[in-house]
C-alpha cells in the first residue's frame, strides 16, 4: 500500500496524528501520479494546506501543466488567500486549454471584490473561446442579475433553458429567471417560471419570491395563498409577515391583516413595519386604542418613523388630543429632517390650543412646502385673517385665485380684505 494510501486510511480511521506523519513521506517518496490523486481527496476532504503543499510542489515540477494552476489557485480562494490565487492564474498562458477555466475563476475573484466591469471582461473573453459553454452563460447571467442588468441576466437564463439546461450546479434555471423577470418588472410572466421551478422543487426562498411576485402583480390572493403556503412549512420565515398583512388590507380582509401583524411580532418583536401595519389596520377598524399602542409602539423602535408620527397624528386630531399632537410632531422633528407635513400638525395643533404665536412661526415655515397645495394654503389665509394679518392672508387668497380664478368665495374674501 502506497504511502498516500496509508495516509487516506488513517484519515478515515481519524488518526489524524498517523495521517500527518505519513504526509512527509508522501511529499518524499510518492510517484506525481499519487500525489496528484491525493491532492485532489485532501481537498475534498477539507485539508486545505496539505492539499495546497501538493499542488505547489507539482506545479513547481510541471509549470506547462495548466490544470495545476486553476487547481492550486481553487485551493487558495478557499484558504482566504485571494491575492495569491489571482497571481497564480495570471501566470497562465492564454493558449492552454484551462485557461478559459481560469478565466471563469478569476471573473469570479473579481466579482467578490466588486470590479464587476473587470469581471464581465473575463467572462466574455472565455465566452469568446467557448461560445457554447453553458457555465460561462451562466456566470455571465449571475453576474449581471447581480448588478441589476435584467435584461442581460434574463437572455442568458432563457439561452441555457432553451439549451436544455434547467438546473446548474444547484441552481434552478427557472428560479433565477423568476427572480430576474420579476426584479425588472415583468411579475406576471415571472409567475409562470416560479411556478416551473416550484414544480421540480420545493424550496422557501423561492415559495416567498412567488408569492412576492403575484403580491407586486397586485394577485394578492394568490399571494396570500402562498405567504400562508410558506408560513406553514416555516412559520420562522419573517420576511412573510409583513406583506400577507399588506395583502388582506388590499383584499380588506382587516381582521386577518391584524393577525397576520400579531402572528409576525411574535415572531420577531422588533420589526418596525408590522407594528406601523397593525395600527394602520386596526384603524381602519375602528379600534382606536390598539391603534395607537401599535403605533406608539412603532415609534419606540423607531422615533423617526414619519409615516408611523403622521397616522397617529391624525388619530390624535380626530380625538382632538392636540398637547399629544404636539409631542409626536416634537419627537419627529428634532432631527431637523422629517417631514414637512409635521410643521402643518404643528401649525394646527398650536392654533387649537391658542398657542397662535407658535402657530404662525409653524405655518410660515410650512409654507416654503406647501406654497401649491390649495387646502394649506386657504387654511393658512383663514389664520391669517383670524390674527388680523390682513395683507398677508391678502397675498395667499390672491395665490389661490392661481388654482381657481373663479372661485366666488375668495374673490369676496379679496374685496373684504382690500377694502
């Protein structure tokens, strides 16, 4: 029995120690035809460095041999060592036969790093020496749905399924055109390829980007369907939660959106959106004090959640709660970055509570936002009016008249003030 023989044997037995006392032998006394084939079941076998040592030495005895250089660089890549495999490749010549494997392996280094025109450059030259290749139609179409160019990613996915080739080292043909057709918009034709790859296989990530999908493409029972389909093979999933609600609000299934929420935040406790989605549906309701717990509850999470401020904020209006007004608007805009609708809150809220000094310091900073918007701005002229500022209410009906020349009421509210 040969010494890497002896060596594989002592490895599978787990003397690990005999194993490695057995490799120097190896290293010394075995043919390059043995040490070649062990080489290749260390790396298998995860032993990266034994694996490496082996593959130098060959190299190092047989540098016209190519297939040692995508071997030995394939072992450093998986040691951390991406600087060395990429001086290793490029030490290929271009006319060997592994050079279009090295190419593929260095578009690959390059596209972990983020060079991803120097990667599209490799790939296309190792297209060019093997027009037909299907792995190199493939890493050029990962590539580009990785960089967000559909169109290219969804012609190379239609070339390698019109090619017969469905599935690729794991990877479902159909899914990853579902994925792309869908990221570029076309959600209803990308239904069909996720129902194809469902078909050959079941798996979550794909059963959430149909359901997705068919919730983008505004099928939201098919969607609820499949959310519900997912949520039973893996109620751990929370991504889910979030749009099977949205889905029941758009069915006005409110009751079951709720749940859908509730069901999610046990699931996690910290997700911002379902909170802000169970107040908003039980709003709707009509339960009011569960609104606001969810909503105040959003804004724990997070104190500069505007759209979860502004929903409370016009409950708080309707229970005319104009101090709690307030407090939200405050909490919203100390950052000095929120949004504009909060000044008009404020504005409000400060004239209700004859705070009218601070009303008209809110409405003015309003205005630079909401100068077109009809309702602020008659609004902003009544205050004006009600506080004797006459030329200025004056000047916002005038602008008013901009919308609507004929309006009867403000061109009566014109003379008046005029005269």
């Amino acid at each position: 029995m040969s010494y890497a023989q002896q060596m594989l044997e002592s490895l599978q037995k787990g003397d690990d120690e005999k194993a490695f006392s057995l490799f120097e032998k190896v290293q010394l006394f075995s043919t390059d035809e043995e040490k070649f084939s062990l080489a290749e079941q260390l790396y298998d076998l995860g032993f990266l460095e034994e694996a490496r040592k082996l593959f130098a030495g060959l190299l190092e005895a047989f540098p016209e041999e190519g297939e040692l250089y995508v071997l030995l660089a394939e072992v450093l890549v998986d040691m951390d060592q991406e600087e060395e495999a990429m001086l290793i490749l490029n030490r290929l010549k271009q006319t060997d036969e592994y050079y279009p494997r090295a190419l593929l392996l260095l578009a690959d280094l390059y596209q972990m790093q983020g060079l991803y025109e120097v990667s599209e450059q490799k790939l296309q030259a190792a297209n060019r020496m093997l027009p037909d290749e299907p792995v190199i139609h493939l890493a050029l179409a990962e590539l580009f749905l990785e960089q967000g160019k559909y169109l290219e990613a969804i012609r190379y996915y239609k070339g390698l399924l019109a090619a017969g080739n469905e599935e690729m080292a794991g990877i479902s043909i159909h899914q990853r055109l579902a994925e792309a057709l869908s990221a570029g918009g076309a959600f209803e034709e990308s239904l069909t390829y996720y129902e194809k790859a469902l078909e050959s296989r079941l798996e979550i990530n794909t059963l959430f980007g149909y359901a997705f999908t068919a919730f983008q493409a505004g099928f939201y029972q098919t969607a609820i369907t499949k959310f519900n389909e997912l949520k039973g093979l893996d109620p751990d999933y929370h991504s889910l939660y979030l749009y099977l609600a949205k889905a029941y609000e758009h069915e006005e299934e409110l009751e079951k959106g709720v749940e859908a929420a509730k069901e999610g935040l046990r699931q996690d406790e910290f997700q911002k959106e379902l909170y802000f989605i169970a107040g908003k549906l039980s709003l709707k309701l009509g339960k009011e004090e569960e609104a606001e717990e969810f909503l105040r509850s959003a804004l724990v999470l997070d104190p500069e959640f505007s759209e979860a401020g502004l929903t409370l904020n016009k409950l708080l209006f309707h229970q005319e709660r104009y101090e709690d007004v307030l407090e939200i608007t405050m909490l919203l805009t100390k950052e000095g970055e929120a949004d504009p609708q909060f000044l008009w809150d404020e504005a409000k809220a400060s004239n209700e509570l004859e705070k009218y000094t601070e009303a008209l310091i809110a409405y003015e900073e309003a205005y630079n936002f909401f100068k077109d918007n009809i309702h602020f701005l008659q609004e902003y002229g009544y205050f004006l009016m009600e506080e004797g500022k006459h030329s200025e209410a004056l000047r916002i009906f005038h602008h008013l008249l901009q919308h609507d020349p004929a309006n009867e009421e403000w061109l009566l509210l014109i003379e008046r003030l005029s005269d």
